[in-house]
C-alpha cells in the first residue's frame, strides 16, 4: 500500500495555483519561498495530469544543478516519488506519473527551439535576457494543459530597471505575485533576524532582501565580469583567496592569471568547518604541487592562518582595506567560471550602501559577501606585493 504523504504549503503555493495569466512573475525578497512553492506546483501538476511536458530552466547548466533541479529531485525524495529509473541523468530529464520535467540550461537558445512545453520555469529570471523569454514564450506549444500553458519566473527584485520591470510588469497577460519573508513560515527566527539587520546597514539591500521591493542596479558594486566557460591552461600565475566562516560559509577563490586577465573560481563555500575542517578540505582541493601557490586569507583569525601553515600551505594574512581593495577588483580584467555559483550569486548583488536619503556611499553592504571577499583579498594583497616588489636585482656599486 502506498503511503500517504501530506505536503505543507505556503501562501505562494496557493496564489501560483489560482493565477490565470499566460506568464506569473514571482518577484520577492530572499527565500520568501518562490522557487520551492514553484517546485511543489509543477510536481502537483505532474502528479493531477498525465503527458505534460514541463520545462526548468535557469540561465547556465551549473546553476540549474545546484538550485531548482536539485531542488525537485529532492522533494520527489522527500515525497517518496523519486525512482532512479525515471531520472534520466545525461539528458538531464525526470518521468513523473507519465509527464515529462526537463531541465536545460539557456546557454544557448537555439538549442530549444524544436522543443514544446505546458509549463515553464525560469528560476532567477534577471539573469536571463529579455529574448530568452521571448524564446520561451513561443516553446509553451505544446497542446494545451487544463486551464492553460504557463510560464513562471522567479527572481528577486534587485534591479527596477531589468527587462522584467521594464517589459512585463503592468501587461495584460502578466500577472505578479510579490512575496517576502513574511509569506514564509518555514524559515528559521535566525535568518529572518538577519534579513531584519540589513535595515540597520543598508536601506537598498533590506527593501530588496527584506521586503521584496525593487531596488537599483546604480548600487551594484561589480559589473566588470564575464563568464568563463572554465580556468585557462597554463595561467601565468595562480593564487587563491580564502573567507573564514563558521555560521557563515567559508569561501575559497581560485584565480588563475594570464595576459592580464583574472579568472576566478570557486572551489569551496561551505558552512560549518571548523579550522581542522577546512584544512582537510584544503589538502584534497589543493594538491601537493600547488602548495607553494599563495593562499591570502582573512587577516583578522591569525590563529587559523597559523594553524593551515603547520599543515604545509603557503598562507598569508591579506591587506583587508575594504574600498581599495573593491578599487583594485573593480580595475581588473576579470571571468568567473560558471560553475563558481556561490560566486556569482554574491557578485550580482553586491551593494554600495545608500544614505537615508538614496545616495549613494562609498561602502559596501556587509551581506552575501564571502566568496567576493576571498577574491578581494588575493586579487588586492598580491597587487600590492607585485607594485611594491619588481623583479629586478639592484645592486649598487
Ligand atoms: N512549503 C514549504 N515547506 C517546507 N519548507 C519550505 C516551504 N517553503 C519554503 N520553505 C523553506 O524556506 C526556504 C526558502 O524558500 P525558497 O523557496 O528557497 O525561497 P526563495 O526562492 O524565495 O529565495 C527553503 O529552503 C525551505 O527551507
Ligand atoms: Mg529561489
């Protein structure tokens, strides 16, 4: 006999489930629970109707992976729905009860256009081009579900003047649903209290994050990257940046350096380690030939600096000086690797804090800043050290 599993749901779940327009944006602040309500929709969808074919989506294939695809594949687990015979891993697809949820990327549009869907989710729809959506809209083709086909997007509202904002809001066959942490009562008093701190940092960041509301793109810090598709071969220089956190993650950067050029990637962000922890980690990340590459870490923890330099790294204390160091980021030529997730999440939305007045301050907004500090320190201390000691051997005769 099958077991029976009743699945708690949130505010979103039922304004998702009672919207009638052909696109729902579904814009809101930090885990108000869009993409979860939006994962338990289309599984619920599967579920009542058979033969759908249900498209997910978000921008680059290493960051569907880490979020909304494993996202459904763990509440198909957590509902007892998963069998490994229905997943199919290398074309990235999942039968659930005679419908189909295929996940891609949008690296390339072209590569869907001979599909055809019901329903479609664009999870952080900012990162997506306006032509993506438009690509999209024209693949909910196939013969109609009951009550219609649909596209959802997720997204914060970081930007008021995205093609989202722009183009979509206020039209007829849209429809919004504006969310916060306040339509969420999963999450824990701990993270709402930290959403809450944001007010006494930053007024941008706290209406954003906070509330929900559009923000301003005038505020990002960083908008001199590019992806890279992965690190060059033979860099000219390799040096890694490392954040200590506990509660929050600890971040390790990767920067390969060649013809000027700065690619970055992300090698650990994870919560929870303890200095012991996180050497362990360093030793399988970082082999035996590399040791002698440069670590600049967090200056303020000597003590776990000392303690990873015992265990035969050649770490450093980083120059910690926040806007000359933002100063030097900002000047360089700089990638990020698209499987760096945790990287570009934080560097999409890092802020200048804004005055009571809106105006802008020359000092960042200390929230999601883990991986981006990792990559100041190395990309800062070793630009100071190359400016204040050349090669050349000077001897005075
Ligand atoms: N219906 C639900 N049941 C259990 N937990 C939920 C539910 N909705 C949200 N959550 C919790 O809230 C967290 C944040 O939700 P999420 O959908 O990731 O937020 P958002 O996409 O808005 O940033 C989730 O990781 C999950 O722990
Ligand atoms: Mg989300």
């Amino acid at each position: 006999m099958s077991k029976k599993i009743d699945v708690k749901v949130s505010i979103i779940f039922k304004r998702i489930m009672s919207a009638a327009a052909t696109t729902l944006v579904n814009v809101g602040g930090a885990r108000s629970g869009k993409s979860y309500a939006t994962a338990q929709f289309l599984i619920m969808k599967a579920l009542n109707e058979k033969g759908l074919n249900i498209g997910i989506t978000r921008k680059t294939m290493p960051a569907l992976k880490m979020t909304n695809y494993r996202l459904i594949t763990d509440l198909l687990g957590k509902y007892g729905l998963y069998k490994p015979s229905c997943h199919n891993r290398s074309e990235h697809y999942y039968i659930l009860n005679g419908s189909r949820l295929q996940f891609f990327s949008l690296d390339d549009p072209e590569k869907i256009k001979s599909s055809e869907f019901n329903y479609i989710w664009m999870e952080e729809a900012t990162e997506f081009a306006y032509n993506d959506y438009l690509v999209l809209l024209t693949r909910l083709s196939a013969p109609a579900a009951k009550g219609g086909n649909r596209i959802y997007l997720t997204l914060n509202p970081t930007d008021a003047n995205c093609w989202i904002a722009k183009n979509l809001l206020g039209r007829k066959d849209v429809e919004v649903i504006h969310s916060s942490y306040k339509d969420n009562p999963f999450l824990s008093n701990e993270y709402v209290n930290t959403l809450l701190s944001l007010k006494d940092y930053d007024t941008n960041a706290y209406n954003v994050f906070a509330l929900g509301q559009w923000g301003s793109s005038d505020k990002i810090i960083y908008k001199n990257w590019q992806y890279a598709q992965e690190e060059p071969q033979n860099p000219q220089d390799v040096i890694w940046g490392l954040d200590f956190g506990f509660n929050n993650p600890s971040a390790l950067v990767r920067i390969c350096i060649k013809d000027n050029i700065f690619t970055a990637a992300e090698y650990l962000y994870q919560t929870g380690l303890t200095t012991q922890d996180l050497t362990e980690k360093l030793v399988q990340i970082i082999s035996p030939q590399e040791r002698t590459q440069t670590i600049y870490a967090d200056a303020a923890e000597p003590d776990r600096i000392a303690q990873i330099a015992r265990a035969g790294f050649n770490i450093k204390p980083a120059d910690k000086a926040v806007s000359n160091g933002i100063m030097a980021v900002k000047a360089a030529k700089l990638f990020i690797t698209k499987t760096s997730v945790n990287l570009i999440k934080e560097i999409q939305n890092y802020c200048w804090k804004t005055d009571l007045n809106g105006n802008v301050l020359e000092d960042p907004v200390k929230f999601n800043d883990h991986a981006l500090d990792a990559l100041r320190y190395a990309l800062y201390t070793r630009g100071i050290e190359s400016a204040s000691c050349g090669d050349a051997e000077v001897s005075f005769i």
